[in-house]
C-alpha cells in the first residue's frame, strides 16, 4: 500500500484531487479540466497514477505544474497592502515590538529580538543573492498566524527557509527536535517541512525545507533530518551558486505568483 489518499479540493471556483502523504502534505493533483496530473515529485510518480486510476478520464498528460505564462504575471497587479515584496526580515517582529515593546527593565531579554537580529542577519545574505539570479521573499504570513521567514526563489529552485538565533552556543538537532544551548527542545523541523509544504501547495512547486542557524555556533546533527536542510548562515552564499532547477523567467514568474498575499490565504 502506497498511503497516499485522494482529496477533493476547490481552487479558484475549480475541483482538483489532491494527493496526500499519510502526513498530509501534497505531492500531486489531478486536473479534470486540464486533463492533467500535476506532480511535485517525480519519486512518487507510479504511487500516484496508481491511487488516481479510478478517477483518471481519458488521456492523461503527467508532469511538473506549469510555471504562470506572461499573461498570468500581467493579472498580478498589486494593491500595496497586498505586495509583500517591501517586507523586511523578521517585519513581524518588528511590527510585534513596535505594538507591544519589552519592559525597560528586565532580568533576561526579549527572546523576540535575538530571533529578529537572526532574521536580519539571514536576510541580508539572502538578499545579497539577488545579483545571482534569485528572489527572497520575507516574514511571508500563513493563515494561523504562521509565517515563513524567507522564501528563496532562484536556479536552484525554491526554498522555505526558517531561521533560529544560537549565537556562541551548541545546537542540537535530533529529527525532529532542535536545542539550542540549555533551552527546551522544540519540534522545529516538523515547523521547517509544514512551512515547505504549504509553500509547495500554494505555489504548485516543489519548495524544500532549510532551518538555517544564526551564528557562529556549534552545530550536532543526528543522523540526515527528513526532507531538510541544516546550514549556518556563512553556508548560504553556498546555496546561491545551485541551479539548473528553474530558468530566469521561470523565477519571475514564481516570485510574482509568490509576492501576492492572496497567494497564501488557503494554505
């Protein structure tokens, strides 16, 4: 048995079937209209064209979802309230300490601004990547009141990216617990590949998992984390030297699908 499951999902006025992991994290959709089955994985390829059968009409084309055409760009004028291009790193936090600041005295600091000075620090390598091709999104709002804290965009495909501040300490990481220093242990890569997936379902892309540390640190991986990356952030500039994923059109378009808030409201 595969454990894949087929769910009927409305998008757009339209009724697609979704495939679900037994997790529930999309790895394909059938099209009807489209006479289409659309996979974010090739892996999975025979898995899944087996749990559609009964629903598949006709001739079928199989592939990886089509990338917006021009004219779909065009329709993605934006209102600014719904531009998220101009977001910093960690606006979140920023916009949290502006409504709601610290007190002025404290006995230890605002975890919010080590986790800002962490997104920040990630950010403006990010966004030094842009001269190479490639597009970063910040702070990018989840419905629940989650967020992405930067979406990559380049040659080397797409990555959702979640940043932890362990500056001068030992970080732990245990598939799916991470420990920074003596803190308590957070299920943080579950978080990284939830994050990746609703970024892949809204996109209609393959969007992999990073958990980026703020450091410098002492990084102990156990074991190869499922479907995730662990990198410094003096590893990224290694990441924007990928490619042969996406070519430059195909980035623009996926970045312009990507900036629209609308994108991410059904997630």
């Amino acid at each position: 048995m595969s454990g894949l499951r087929v769910v009927p999902i409305w998008t757009h006025g339209q009724e697609r079937l979704h495939v679900l992991l037994p997790d529930g994290r999309n790895i394909a959709w059938y099209d009807r209209e489209a006479a289409r089955v659309n996979l974010l994985s090739e892996d999975r390829r025979e898995d899944v064209l087996g749990v559609l059968g009964p629903f598949l009409t006709g001739r079928v084309s199989v592939g990886p979802p089509p990338v917006p055409t021009p004219a779909d760009i065009a329709r993605l004028t934006l209102h600014p309230d719904d531009d998220l291009a101009p977001n910093r790193p960690g606006e979140a936090l920023l916009i949290s300490l502006d409504r709601d600041p610290a007190p002025a005295r404290r006995l230890r600091p605002d975890p919010r601004r080590r986790a800002l000075a962490a997104e920040q620090a990630v950010g403006e390598v990010l966004d030094g990547l842009e001269g190479a091709g490639w597009r970063t999104l910040h702070s990018v709002p989840l419905p629940g009141g989650d967020r992405i804290h930067h979406l990559v965009i380049g040659p080397g495909g797409l990555f959702a990216l979640h940043t932890v501040y362990a500056r001068k300490q030992r970080l732990r990481v245990a598939d799916p617990v991470v420990v920074v220093g003596r803190g308590e242990p957070r299920p943080l890569l579950r978080q990284v590949r939830s994050d990746a997936s609703r970024a892949s379902f809204a996109l209609t892309a393959e969007v992999r998992g990073v958990l980026v540390v703020a450091g410098p640190a002492d990084v102990d991986v156990a074991g190869v984390p499922r479907e995730v990356r662990v990198l410094q952030d003096t590893e990224l500039a290694g990441l924007g030297r990928t490619g042969g994923v996406l070519k430059p059109a195909d980035v623009e378009a996926l970045h312009a699908m990507a900036r629209d808030r609308h994108t991410w409201l059904r997630v």
